[in-house]
C-alpha cells in the first residue's frame, strides 16, 4: 500500500464510513511488525491528525512548541520519564505541548501522574492555551481531541496484536508541534519513525529506542537513534558512559502506580531521588534540549538539565502549572 492507498483507507475509517467487521479486518491488516513501511505510517497519522481538533495556539508561538513523548509498550513498567522531562524543559524556557493519555500498557500513563500532581485535566481548549502561553507548558489529554477514535477504540481493543495505532499517538500531536523528542518500543522503528515525521514535514525530531526496547534513552545499555534536522535523517548510537553517566540495571527507574510516580517526579525535582532516576531523566532532557534548539550538543544538554534541577527551576515551574491550571 503506498501513500495515497493508505491515506485514502484511512480517511475512510476515520469518516466512519466502515462498519465493525470491516474497521476490524482492516485493522488486523494494519499490524505493527518489520514489514509496516513509512508510507503507512505516514499517511494514517496525517489523516489521524487532521481529524483531530487542534489546540488553538498563535502562529508565533506554534514554531516554538516541543513534545517529549513515547509510544509505550515497552513493558519495563518505568516511572513516567518522558512527563518529568518535559517538565523540566519548561522550566528552561521550552514550550511544551505535552500530548497523552491515561495508562494503556503500564500502571500510570501521563494523564494520571499529572492528576496526581495535581495539574487540573478537565482544561477546554481555550484554558488549555492559556496554560501553555503563560507557563510555557500543557498537557492535551489524547480523548479530548481524537472524537473519532471512540467507534475505532472498541474494534482496536479486540485485537489482541499490535496495530498501527500502537504508535500513532506520538504522531498526531493536536497542537501541531514541529520539534518532537519521541521514543518507540522497538530499535526497527527508529528510522521508519523519523522518515515518516519528515514526511509530515516535522522540522527537528529524535526518535530513540534501546537495546533492551525501552522507548527512552536508557542507563543500562546503549540506545539506538535518529536525528531528523531541516538536512535529513542521520542515525547514531547514545551511550551515556561516555558522559559520565553510570550504567544502571533497568530495575533501577521501575515505577509504580501514578501516586509513586508523582512522588518520584517530586523527588527529583527536589533533588531527593536516586542516581538512576535523576540520571535518566538528565540524559533524555539533554537530548529534548537539542530537539528544542537550546543545547548544541549532549554535554550543553546536561548542563542545561543539571541547573534546572539544582537552581529549584524545575520544580517552582511544576507548582506554577499546578497553580495556573487551577485558577484558569
């Protein structure tokens, strides 16, 4: 199937204009495995996000927006890593438009660890605008903004393999970020992951996946990425030992529920936590500073990263998004 095949498929699901039995048998042609190819993914997350209803933000500060986000399903069960970064970058003057859900794969997704941080979720539109423009961050809760997704979800959850939709997610981000820091389950989907956001004309993006599948930069072995520029497409490996950053055993960033979670974020950024759960979110956030325009390289990153912690910047900024998202 190439581009314009799948794009008009896709049009046709999300129009509604199949019923069950053939979103089904189209989904399960859909599945996620080496043989996906760019085109596909390409076209159903175009579709995907132009049937989104998209946040209301200024073309000035559109160019701007970041995402940090991961598709998931990486099964290590670690503490929400892509939603403390995000936050820490805000709190050194990137402007993050956070897109995610409630818990699918683990024990607490994005949307539940910011509830229990006590950030405010039910946000229209507007409100959720303005949280962005005045604090420099927001979170998109996924349900608010993708209506056709409540006739596919129930087809999609009666599959028990992995569809296309297993990484649309991360693509379809409603405020039409140009700059994404994205993390996928499996090394195979880095470059077609990449290939197709410069197909959507995404402008600056890394996509990474460990060794080991986890959809971050990881501490316990190295991690395959690609770094989309305005140039192209470049692929390398990070291996933050040569950072001077420890290897630690995966066991080290395991999370919990979203309650442990949000404790575990507060502890970071009140420079309480371990060395393995301040590292990995230093070596990540180094890299969504280079996504961001804001480090020149991994080094400049940390530092970056470091003096968000240090300086209390990260967590005065957490309590500002907590307070501006109550009072909107």
């Amino acid at each position: 199937m190439n581009y314009d095949e799948a794009f008009s498929a896709f049009t046709s699901l999300f129009n509604h204009e199949m019923n069950d039995e053939q979103m089904r048998e189209f989904l399960v042609s859909m599945k996620l495995d080496e043989h996906t190819s760019v085109d596909v993914i390409a076209a159903a997350a175009a579709v995907m996000r132009s049937k989104a209803i998209a946040l209301p933000v200024s073309d000035e500060l559109r160019p701007k927006l970041l995402d940090v986000v991961g598709t998931g399903g990486d099964k290590i069960g670690s503490f929400n890593i892509s939603s403390t970064v995000a936050l820490l970058c805000a709190s050194m003057g990137s402007y993050v438009a956070k897109h995610g859900s409630r818990s699918v794969t683990s024990k607490s997704g994005s949307a539940d660890m910011f509830e229990s941080l006590g950030v405010r979720l039910d946000l229209n539109l507007q409100q959720s605008a303005r949280l962005l423009e005045e604090c420099g961050f927001t979170f998109m809760f996924a349900q608010n903004h993708h209506p056709a997704m409540k006739f596919i979800m129930p087809v999609r959850k009666s599959i028990s393999t992995k569809t296309i939709f297993n990484v649309l997610g991360p693509l379809t981000n409603p405020a039409g970020v140009g700059k994404i820091m994205l993390g996928v389950f499996d090394r195979s989907f880095v470059p077609k992951i990449a290939k197709a956001l410069q197909i959507n004309r995404v402008k600056s993006a890394m996509v990474v996946s460990s060794r080991e599948h986890m959809d971050e930069i990881s501490l316990s072995d190295v991690t395959y990425a690609a770094r989309l520029t305005e140039e192209g497409i470049t692929e390398y490996e990070i291996d933050p030992t040569a950072y001077g950053i420890k290897r630690q055993p995966l066991q080290a960033i395991v999370g919990g529920d979203a309650e442990e979670n949000a404790a575990i974020l507060r502890n970071i950024f009140t420079n309480r936590a371990t060395e393995a759960q301040r590292d990995i979110v230093l070596i990540n956030a180094a890299n969504a500073f280079i996504v961001d325009g804001k480090a020149r390289d991994i080094q400049d990153g940390l530092a970056m990263a470091n003096e968000a912690l240090s300086s209390g910047k990260a967590k005065m900024k957490l309590e500002e998004i907590i307070q501006v998202s109550r009072k909107l």
